[in-house]
C-alpha cells in the first residue's frame, strides 16, 4: 500500500503503518536513538515532507511524529535525492537534485527549536550526505555527481573545502566506522576514493559499475554491475536492468581481501543489524550473510598459505598475544620449509616470549644458517629473555662468522641496554682468545676477577693487572694480592711491594678509582702484614724492606713480622764476609731481639740455627736459663766463659758449680786452675759434701790429690773448728740442764713463797685478784687476762718456751733420718778412706742431734 512504512522485527516480523497520503522516498533510522526520519508525499506535485517518527512512543498504535515541515525551505520546488541526521539530533541534511543541501540546526524533533538554511547551492544533483564527528568538531560531507566538498559545522561562517572534482551516483557514497578513521567513502566506476575533511585520503582500484556502496562493521560493501546503465545517474526509470545479475563483493580494507563475493537480482539496498547483514532485493526476497568467527577465518587462510592476510586479520580483531604467535610460528614453518631462511627467522623472532627459543635454534644450528640464527639471538637478547645458553651461542655465533664490527656493538652497548649474562660473555669470548674485547667487558661491568684473570693469565700484561688492583676497594684489593701477590712479585716486584706497603698501613684506592667508594677521612683500614708474607718467597729483598716499613710505621707489628725480619737479618749476617758490614748486620739482628718483640722460642731457634752466638747468649740471659749459658760455653770449650757464667749466675742458680766442676772432671786436659777456681767458690758457699767432690773428681785421670789438697785441709779444719764449738756447747746444755733438773725436784718438794710486789706486765704494785706463776713472775689478773694467750703459760716465758719446743721437735725428725742413713750405710758397701770421710762430715752432725 503506498505512503506506508514497514517495520521489521528481530523474531523476522513485519508491521506497517500509514506515514504519508502517496509515498515514501527516503527513510534515516538513527543507531542510537528510536528515532526514524522520513520523506515522503502527501499531496501530489513537488512538495516533499519531512517527519520525524518517535518509535519508542505511540499514538493510536502507531509511532509518534513528533515533527512535520517542509524539505523545500522556499518556493523553489526540487525532488530531494539523499538524506543524513546527525546522531546527536543537532544536525540535519537534506540533499536536492538542484544540487542544493539544507541544513536543519538545533533539536530536529522539535520545531521551536530549531532552524533550517540553504547549505550548499550547485548545479548537479546532490548524490550523498554524511556527519563526522571528531571530538568537539562536525563535518558535513556533501558528494554530487561532480564534486565532493567538505562543510565545518562547527564554525559559523560554515567553511568550505573542495575535496576533489571526482563525484559519484547516487548510493555510491558512505561514512566509514573510526577504524578507517571515519573518512567519507565516494565509490566511482573506476576507483574507490577516501577523503578526510581537509585532503583525499588513499584509493582502491575496484573497477566496474557501482550500483551501491556502504560500510557496515568494518567492511566495504559494492554492488557493482559490469555493463553500464544507460542512465547513469540513476534518477530514471531503472526497468532496463531489472533482469540484469548484480554482483555484491565485501572488502577487508584493513586487511586487504574480500570477505565475500556473490551474484543477486536487483538488490535494493543492503543493511547491518543484529550481528548480520541483510540484502533486500526488488523480488521481495532477503538474504541473510552471517560473519564466520576469527578462528573459522584464520584456519581458512592457514590452508590457503595466506600467513600475512591471517596476521592482518588476526590483528584487526585484536586477538592476544599467544594467537598472533601461533600464527607467525605457523608463518615461520611456512617460510623455512620452502627454503625461505631469512623471511622465517624474521617470523620467529617476532615469537619471542611465547615459542620456546630451543625449538627455533634447532633449526638453524647448521653452520650455512649462522647468520639466521645470530639474527634471531640478538633479537632475543634485546628483549632480555636469554639465559646464559643464549649468550655462550650469540658469542660463539660472532666468532665463527668473525664478525668483530657486530661483536664490538653488542659488548659495547650501553649500561641501560645490557640484555645478557655479563660473566657468560666474559668466558666465552676469553675462550675463544677474543681477550681485549672481554677485557672490556670485564672493566666495564666491574668484573674484577674476570679481568684480573684474562690480564694476569691470559695477556701477560701484569703492571696493568697491577694498576687495576690498586683502584680497586679494600676488600678487593686485599682478596686479589692474596690471590695473585706471588705472580705480581715474580714480574713487577718493586711495584707489588710498594702497593703491599699501601695496603697494610692506611689503604686508599688511587686517584683513577674503578668503584666510587666514600671513604671517612678518619676510617683506617689496613690488611694484616703477616698474612702477605708468603707472597715473598723468591724475593726476600723486597721482603725485609716491606718488613722494615711496616715495624717503622706500625711498631706493634705482629710478633710474626718480627720474626720474618730477624730471620732475614739473620741470613743476611750470616752470608755476610765483609767484617764491618758484619757488624752492622749483627747490631741490626740484637737490636731487633732487645726490641721484646719478637717470639722466644722462634728467635732462639733462629740463631742457634744461624749459630748467631751473641743472640743465643742474649736470649738465654732473658729467659734466664743460666744453665744453657754454661752449657754453651761448654760446647764451644771457653773454660774461662764457663767460670765466669758461673760467677755471674751462682747467686741465682747454685748448682752452676757442681755442674762446671762435672765438667771439668770430665776433661782430660790440664784444667787444675779452673778446678782449684771451682772448689775455692764450692767450699766457701758450701755447696758440696766433701765426699761428693771426691767422687766427682774421681773421674778425671789429671786430677791428682794436690787439686784437692787445699779443699780438703780447709774443709776439716773447719769441721774440726765445728766440732770443738759444738762440744763446749753440749757441756753448757749439761749444766743448765742440771740445774734446771734442781729447781724441778725443789719445786716438786718444797713449797714455793711468791714475794713479787710488782706485776711483770706493767711494772705497778700488785693488788688483789693477782694471778702467780711456778717461774716466779706475777701479774694483775686483768694483765693476765689482756696479754695471756693461755691460761696454764706465763706470758712472760711462752715465747723462750715455744722456742725450746721447736728446738725439740726438730731434734726428733733429725734422729729418725740420722737412724735412716746409718742404716743406708752399713748395706753399702764403699772404701775405707770413704767411710772415714763420712763419719768425719757426720760428726757434727751427730753432736747437734745429741745436743
């Protein structure tokens, strides 16, 4: 029925209503508004209706038309050709076969307010009509049969461009979604063009008749007819191809493929809704063109070999990261299977981080690919996903192809762009003998051990390892010297030892420091001396002058350091032939052992074995081992040594004595002066028995009895001497013993008259209570009290009292060992002239004993 609008339901349901008296010519539904505008006729002759269709609201079960004017804004009177409502609602243009456009500004549902003006006035019929909306700014594209122009709506004058002097047909022109940056599409017969608002934009080659032109969801849509209509600009009759077979094709511009190809009888026009797209011909049919899903698509174009499209279009639909490297792995095996190398490794290395690096390096470990598989290890590198494998492969790759240009640009990298295993680089290129490039390395990711080893170990180069030592840290210093000290010694020893000396007083990195390390200008740190010693082994010239140093600086040197420097002090005067300078090592070597420095033991040992007499001698004296000192003197038979040692220790060590005059018992020489020296200090310190130096010289064949005749005739004159004092000593025991017998007996018989008047204490009259003694002696009873230490003693007698007692007691011990030796002596059996000797030194002591 004419004049009315269809609308069709998504359950595929149609209803209608009644919109105009005679026809509808153009309809616009907005995307996102329920918003419908028509055009139509109500009345015959030239006088087109706008409305405005509510379709959300009803009036009497029909839409509500909120809107009803004029398209003819004048009296001029012009078929309308094309139509286009901004989806803001502010806009909408109307487009004339006079090749006029108007435009309706303001709310287009609401007459009030709103206003309509004469936009565009040309000669050739207005054939398309489209809003762009970027941002703040709208643009009207307005397409004729001749020209495509371009209005800003958002400025008042309305600027103009002329985009280009190319026109279409009517239908052939449309807006593309932002994915084409929403640039206006004029399809003509020979290419498809594309204009942004100021300038065209690029074109596509699709040659033929085009009948319709859309853009729906990213596609292209062209119904294009081979042979030419005769009437071109389609505003007649068109019964002259309705037989004619169309061919509708669908195009992936982004991707560069047609999605969809096929022939139809007279297609009307071709809509997007729903997720489908839908194509409505003249028969009263409608086709329905349902979208494959991405993987559908993707394995399609996997079977025709079609990697790019496949990566285009996987792109476009923004598939994750794992499906687009599937496909360029896919790619990539495409590419190495027909022999491809370069093209397949580029696909692989746009794999990294999802397809394990091993499953492409296998592929090309053979040597005729080397140059892929560097390609492909550099790229993983700048992605910081090699391992340490990775690198050792990378390197190993560069010194095969001895490509020193590429091996140079990525060891010297910047510090921000290192994506490698520095020490993995370091051993490989230093076993591939590229040892200045790992050199480089090494110093300049602070490698130090690595450096010192290639420079040390490898180059030879050892005042640089020296140099580079000492601008290292303390600790790493100190580590390294440990490490490689005797090498440096053995090449570089004056500059080894100076930086030893460095080290252990107050160490400091030099100026050129290869770590920036703060150090407080009061911190002192300084390695342990003793520690670097061994480091000296070979050279023991630098050895006493890094000794030296080191007791000058730090006197409180380990005893160690002392002891290594006597020792070489030691050598050095024993090697030593000039007599002065002899001397001279001599002082040095005592003045280092008077020092109290060094070990006892070790400095002793040290000069007895460098038979350094006078350090001997020096340290027995310290350690006061006064017998060694005879004992030396012994050895070297300096007779006249042994005496005087014996003269100048006795007082501290009294059997000095007896041991010389072993010693010179024993000798077979003619030692009589140092006997007859010897016995005169014995008998007048009485060190020895008589009996007991008879023995000792028994043993000497030279020593007759005038060595010993003097000793003897003094020594029993004074026992004879002896024996007469202690004999008039027993005849005064006697008599006070007797009498003291008496005063006992009286004591016992008689009674005893106290006439004391005086008490013994203090010397004042008695007085009652008076305490009175046997002894006679009295005392006050509080004297008695205050000084007595026992009640039954007279404070005045205990001290000669106890005196008597411990004369007793020490009699008594003295009888029982005087028992014990008589009893020695009558089992053994000894010389008549021995026996008499002994009884002679016994008689005194026999007579005491009886006292």
């Amino acid at each position: 029925m004419e004049g009315q609008i269809w609308l069709l339901m998504r359950s595929l349901q149609l209803m209608s209503f009644q919109a105009y008296k005679l026809r509808v010519t153009h309809l616009f539904q907005l995307k996102q508004h329920s918003i419908l505008v028509s055009v139509g006729q109500d009345e015959h002759g030239i006088n087109p209706l706008v409305k405005v269709w509510n379709l959300d609201k009803r009036d009497s079960g029909n839409p509500l038309c909120t809107r009803i004017f004029p398209a003819v804004p004048s009296s001029k009177p012009a078929e309308v050709s094309c139509l286009s409502v901004h989806e803001n609602l502010n806009f909408m243009a109307i487009g004339f076969t006079d090749g006029s456009v108007v435009l309706t500004k303001g709310d287009i549902t609401r007459d009030r307010h709103s206003k309509t003006l004469t936009l565009h006035e040309g000669s050739s019929p207005v054939t398309g009509l489209a809003f762009r909306q970027m941002a703040k700014i709208t643009h009207l594209f307005v397409a004729t049969l001749e020209k495509v122009f371009c209005y800003t709506l958002s400025h008042k004058e309305y600027p103009k461009v002329e985009l280009d002097t190319l026109g279409c047909a009517l239908r052939c022109s449309s807006l593309a979604d932002p994915s084409q940056d929403s640039q206006f599409i004029v399809a003509g017969d020979e290419c498809v063009y594309l204009y942004q608002p100021d300038e065209r934009g690029p074109c596509f080659a699709f040659d033929g008749h085009k009948l319709l032109a859309n853009w729906h969801r990213g596609y292209l849509f062209l119904l294009i007819r081979h042979v030419k209509s005769p009437n071109k600009t389609g505003f007649g009759s068109s019964e002259s191809s309705l037989s004619e077979k169309q061919v509708l094709t669908i195009y992936d511009l982004d991707n560069k493929f047609i999605a969809y190809s096929a022939s139809f009888d007279d297609v009307i026009d071709v809509l997007a809704e729903w997720g489908s797209f839908y194509i409505l011909t003249r028969d009263g049919k409608m086709f329905v063109l349902q979208e494959k899903d991405t993987q559908t698509k993707l394995e399609m174009l996997f079977k025709k070999n079609l990697f790019v499209m496949a990566i285009n279009l996987a792109k476009s639909q923004h598939l994750d990261s794992d499906g687009l490297s599937e496909i360029f792995r896919q790619y990539g095996d495409h590419l190495y299977l027909k022999g491809d190398h370069d093209g397949a490794i580029q696909q692989y290395i746009r794999t990294i981080g999802k397809l394990e690096p091993s499953y492409v390096i296998r592929k090309f470990l053979d040597a005729q690919r080397i140059h892929n598989l560097t390609a492909y290890l550099q790229a993983l590198h700048r992605q910081s996903l090699a391992n340490a494998d990775h690198t050792t492969l990378l390197l190993n790759c560069y010194t095969k192809l001895k490509d020193s240009s590429k091996l140079e640009e990525f060891i010297k990298s910047s510090e921000s762009e290192v994506h490698f295993d520095v020490e993995i680089a370091i051993k490989v290129l230093r076993q591939a003998g590229y040892h200045s490039h790992a050199v480089f390395l090494a110093e300049r990711h602070q490698h130090h051990e690595w450096y010192l080893k290639i420079q040390l170990e490898d180059l030879k180069n050892y005042q640089e390892g020296l140099r580079y030592i000492g601008r290292l840290p303390f600790e790493q210093t100190e580590s390294n010297m440990k490490r490689y000290g005797k090498t440096l010694m053995h090449h570089v020893p004056e500059g080894t030892t100076l930086l030893l000396k460095r080290l252990c007083t107050n160490y400091q990195p030099s100026g050129d420091s290869v770590e920036k390390v703060s150090l407080d200008s009061g911190l002192f740190v300084k390695a342990n001396s003793e520690e670097f010693i061994p480091i000296f082994a070979n050279n023991p010239r630098e050895l006493k002058a890094f000794l030296e140093h080191m007791i000058e600086v730090d006197p409180r040197s380990s005893q160690g350091v002392y002891d290594t420097l006597l020792e070489l002090r030691l050598q050095d005067w024993a090697h030593e032939q000039d007599p002065e300078k002899k001397t001279v090592r001599q002082g040095e070597a005592l003045s280092l052992l008077r020092s109290d420095n060094t070990v006892f033991d070790k400095a002793l040992v040290l000069c007895q074995m460098h038979n350094f007499k006078e350090g001997v001698l020096y340290l027995y004296e310290k350690g006061k081992l006064y017998q060694q000192i005879m004992h030396y003197h012994m050895q070297t038979e300096e007779y006249g040594k042994v005496v005087d040692a014996c003269k100048r220790y006795g007082d501290q060590e009294g059997c000095l004595w007896e041991q010389a005059l072993g010693y010179f018992a024993r000798k077979e020489e003619d030692c009589k002066a140092y006997i007859s020296e010897v016995l005169h200090h014995i008998d007048q310190k009485n060190l020895m028995p008589p009996l007991l130096v008879v023995q000792t010289l028994a043993h000497n064949s030279t020593a007759t009895l005038s060595v010993i005749k003097d000793y003897l005739i003094n020594k029993l004159q004074r026992e004879s001497q002896q024996i007469e004092d202690d004999e008039c000593k027993i005849c005064q025991y006697r008599e006070e013993t007797a009498h003291l017998r008496s005063e006992i007996q009286e004591l016992k018989a008689s009674a005893k008259i106290f006439q004391k008047t005086k008490c013994n204490m203090c010397n004042s009259p008695l007085e009652l209570p008076s305490v009175h003694f046997l002894c006679s002696h009295s005392f006050h009873q509080h004297c008695f009290e205050s000084y007595a230490e026992s009640d039954a003693e007279c404070p005045t007698c205990t001290p000669e009292n106890r005196k008597v007692m411990d004369l007793l007691r020490a009699q008594d011990q003295k009888r029982d060992l005087h028992d014990h030796f008589n009893r020695q002596v009558k089992v053994s059996e000894g010389k008549r002239l021995q026996i008499t000797s002994f009884l002679m030194t016994s008689f005194t002591f026999f007579a005491f004993i009886c006292l």
